[in-house]
C-alpha cells in the first residue's frame, strides 16, 4: 500500500489549506482511493493536518 499511500498524502497535502482540510474533502479522497475515512484521518494526523467542519463524527 505504500504507493498508493504516498498518493494519498500528495492529495492530502495538496488539498489541505493552511494545515486544514475539510471533512467533505477527506472523506472524497477516502472514497476516491477506496479506502475506510480512518485511513485519511491517521495520514492527516502524521502529517499535522487538522481536520475541520466535521460532519459525521468520523475524525
């Protein structure tokens, strides 16, 4: 999984604006790539990106 990790945190990075990103972004890269939100939360978290506007609870 490590390619497509590091894709995951080039998007991550990408989208992300001033350390943040939003739930609705986080949860479309998580769909997007196929993977569960907690995947995305965890590289947001290594990465020291907040995740804001949370919708579901998922972060």
């Amino acid at each position: 999984m490590s390619e497509q990790r590091e894709k995951i945190i080039k998007i991550v990075k990408e989208t992300a604006k001033e350390g943040r990103l939003s739930c609705t972004a986080a949860r479309k890269i998580a769909s997007d790539f196929h993977v569960p939100p907690k995947v995305v939360g965890d590289l947001c978290n290594e990465l020291k990106i907040k995740i804001k506007a949370c919708e579901l609870g998922c972060f």
